[in-house]
C-alpha cells in the first residue's frame, strides 16, 4: 500500500484601498436623525399595516478607516485548514485500489478583485445643446461651460449613515467564509488480457459557502401570497400608495417616491424603509456531485491505441434564492448538469513505408509520401442542459411533453399543449426546473495525419485530412427566468 498524507493552511489578508475610499459594510443598528419625525408623521397620517410603535429608521452604511471602522475590508477568514490523503492498495498482480479526499479553498480576492465606491463617485451630466442643435452651450473650444465654477464634488463618506438614502446601495459582507470543496474518489483498475486496462470510480465533490447576492431589504416573506393563482387581491394591498412619513424628511438625492407626498405601502413594509434594495453577499450556496466513471483503455502499442470512457452523473446547486427573503437558497439542478458523456478515441498507425510491415524498403524520395500516416478519431456524446421554464405553471404528465423525432421542428420541439398553464392569471413570478433536458450533443472527428521527421535538422512536420460532424439538433431551449426545484 501506499499513502500520501498532506495539510495546507491558508491565510488571505484584507483588501484595503489606499486612501480608504470605500464602503466597508453596513450598520444594522444606527438610528437615523429623522426617526422620529418620520414616526410623528406616521402617527399622525396612520397606513393600514404599519405600527408606528413597532416602525424604525435604522441602518446605514459604514466606511473604511472612518469612526472607528478598520481599513481592511472584511476580516479575514483564519481556520482554512486543508487536510488531504490518498492511498494505492495492490489487490493482486493486475488489480489496483486507489482512493482520496482532499478539502480545497477558493480565495476571496476571485470575488473581491475591486471595490465598492459607491459616494466616491458621481455622475456629471453634460447638454451640449437645448434646442437640437439650433445653438450650443458647450462648445470644442469650451466644453465645460455649465461646469464652470467646477464639477459637483462627490459626498465619499461625509454624510456617514444617511449616504444615500432614498435609494439602493450595496455592501460587501465584512464577516465572510471561504468557499471550499471537499472532494473525494474512490476506484478500481484492472489490467484486462490484450494490453487493455478497465477503470470504474466514483467522483464526489460537495461545495460549501459559494458566495450568493442577497438583497436584505426585501418585502418580508410573511407578506407574500401563497396563492396557486396570481393574487391581484394581495398584490393590489402591497403597491397600494398611502401618506409618505418620509415627505420632507428625505434629502434632494433621494428617489423621487420616497420625497412625494405618496408612497407604496410595500416600502414602509421592508426592514430598512428608508433605503430602495440592499444588496450584499453571503456564503450559505452548495452545491454536490456524485458521478460514476468507467473506462477502458489500451495504451499505444504494435501501432495502435483505443479508448473509452463513460460518466454517469448527476451536478446540484443551491446558489440562489427564489424569493429574496427565504431563509436559505433554493436547491436545484444545477445548469452544468449533463447526465451522461461518453468519448470514445483511437488512433492508427497505416503498416505502410519505411519501418512498418508493408513497403519497407522505399526510396527516401517515396518515404516521405507514403511513410508516417495514421488514421484518428473521436466521438463524443452528451446529456443536454437542463430546460428552465419560465412564469408558468405545469399540471400534466412530463410523459406527454416528449415528442416523436418526426414531429419535431425549430418551432415546436416538444408538446406545448400537455399540460402547461398559460393564462396571465395564472402565472405565478418564478417556476421550477425540472429534470426535463435540452437536446443532447453528438460530435464526431475524424483523421489522416502524415509525421515526417528528417534526421538531420530533427523536426517534425505534420500534414493532416480531417473532417468532424457535429448532431446536435436544435441550441438549449432558452426562457426568462431561472426556475429552481430539487429532484
């Protein structure tokens, strides 16, 4: 037997940014200065489904190096131990067990290659002209007329919590996890009569803490509908517009629905009201695989070489949500899936010309037109991609959805009629997807390749007669959204 035995530790240090120009994250606690009168208005002009005493103005973001926050950007993970071993056991003369596990980390900075200048930044509108061309306010010679006495000043971190509010903003987690994978396998080789070596292995790999984009200041999930059908009764309630408590309350940068004297109930509904979506990263995705291997194969010898390799497999994921505010991401097939691929090799050496069985003893001049040919090949075959249904719902057989090579076109590649819902009232904002696939691959090459060598300048040339065909009946079928489901 033998065992290779190893362990890594990793450390990644922050990103920073050298003059601290970047948000850092995201205080969930600070209050902000117009709390109470936003609450005194909401007492005042009170809004079916919201308490006043149970309303808060809280949250804001926070920003590198300022009050007390660190320069780095995030803290850094410090128990990214990777253990890893793998062994060879020698069954009999032609029998070989092999095995191993290993933990891999990614690194943050394949995520967090920039920064997040949000308020360091801003946009200068330029109008050359306000009557089409007629006349002309900035010109070659001045271009900066309407920015004469200098360009707006971005705010950076002046305005600490209220940056930006009355509109969406963005942060980067400032506590995140290393992604990692833990792989495993595990397989038997056996050396088979007539120089061929047969392999069958299982593949495991399960991926932990794959970074997912959040939005934290979505609409509850204890107000969305649990209706079969579209809920117009429900929706009408949400985006109903009631009295703005944040009607003069709210500075000239914000939004314009959140400075009229009206505002959608939802928004006075989401845990941080004072601000659009807030969006940020979190590391609770996974994905698994599991995948029989199987192949055999004859290493090249007396002019010849042949392989064959097939994997069975199925590829999870969980790297999204379906709704904003569900606790954990939604599991799905994932949209690398392929279920089955199989690759079949060979290649061929022609018994004809110098050193081979047939026309051994050719001229120079004739060795090189008929010396060192081979025929090659390949063909590979593959499972399609997973199909997303888009807003619809299915209530019939998926039996029924197949359709007969005959009947298939580029318009109609399966029974659109076997049980999917289509009435606009009927439709609800995200489906699942299925373990129903897209047309599958089938590719073939194929080969005549001539390898001349002259001794004396000992280099290669090679000449090559390829033709390839590729089956592969229509592209994957496309829809709108991304649907999710287990299976």
């Amino acid at each position: 037997m033998t065992l290779n035995l190893g362990l890594r530790y990793e450390i990644e240090g922050a990103l920073t940014e050298r003059y601290n120009k970047s948000v850092r994250g995201f205080d969930f606690t600070a209050t902000q200065q117009m709390e109470a009168a936003v609450k005194a208005n909401l007492a005042a002009r009170p809004v079916d489904g919201v308490n006043p005493d149970q309303f808060f103005v809280r949250g804001g973001l926070t920003f590198a190096g300022v009050n007390g926050e660190p320069r780095g950007l995030y803290e850094s993970p410090k128990k990214n131990f990777m253990p890893r071993f793998g062994f060879a056991y020698k069954l009999t003369d032609t029998t070989i067990l092999r095995g191993g596990y290993g933990i891999f980390f990614g690194f943050l900075g394949q995520r967090r290659s920039d920064v997040n200048q949000i308020g360091f930044s801003t946009t200068v509108p330029l109008n050359i002209t306000l009557d089409n061309g007629v006349t002309f306010i900035e010109t070659l010679s001045n271009p900066f007329e309407t920015y004469k006495n200098g360009l707006p000043a971005a705010i950076g971190s002046s305005l600490g919590i209220q940056t930006f509010l009355g509109q969406g903003i963005s942060f980067f987690n400032s506590r995140p996890l290393s992604p990692y994978n833990q792989r495993w396998a595990l397989s038997i080789q056996h050396e088979l009569p007539g120089g061929l070596v047969a392999d069958v292995g299982y593949v495991g790999n399960r991926g932990t803490h794959i970074q997912i984009t959040r939005n934290i200041n979505a609409l509850p999930i204890n107000y969305l509908s649990t209706s079969p059908v579209r809920d117009n009764t429900n929706n009408s309630y949400l985006t109903a517009l009631v009295p703005n408590p944040f009607a003069g309350q709210m500075p000239a940068t914000a939004g314009s629905n959140f400075r009229s004297s009206n505002i959608a109930r939802q928004q006075l509904l989401r845990p941080y009201p004072q601000f659009g979506d807030i969006n940020t990263d979190e590391q609770n995705g996974y994905s698994w695989y599991h995948a029989l291997q199987t192949g055999v194969n004859r290493r090249f010898s007396r002019g010849y070489t042949i392989g064959m390799n097939y994997t069975w497999s199925k590829f999870m994921e969980a790297i999204s949500f379906l709704n904003a505010a569900d606790p954990l991401p939604t599991e799905a097939i994932s949209d690398f899936d392929r279920t089955h691929r199989l690759a079949v090799n060979g290649i061929y050496e022609l018994p004809f010309g110098k050193g081979r069985r047939f026309m051994a003893d050719l001229n120079s001049a004739a060795s090189l037109f008929i010396s060192g040919w081979q025929l090659s090949g390949i063909y590979q075959f593959q499972s399609g991609a997973p199909i997303n249904f888009g807003n619809i719902f299915f209530n019939g057989s998926f039996d029924d959805i197949d359709l007969q090579g005959d009947q298939r076109s580029t318009d109609r590649w399966f029974n659109t009629t076997a049980g999917f819902v289509t009435a606009s009232s009927a439709q609800p904002v995200n489906n699942v997807r299925t373990f129903l696939c897209g047309s599958a691959m089938s590719e073939r090459m194929r080969s005549i390749t001539s390898i001349c060598r002259s001794s004396r300048r000992r280099r290669f040339w090679r000449e090559r007669i390829s033709s390839s065909g590729r089956s592969s009946s229509t592209p994957s079928i496309m829809f709108s959204c991304r649907p999710r489901i287990r299976t």
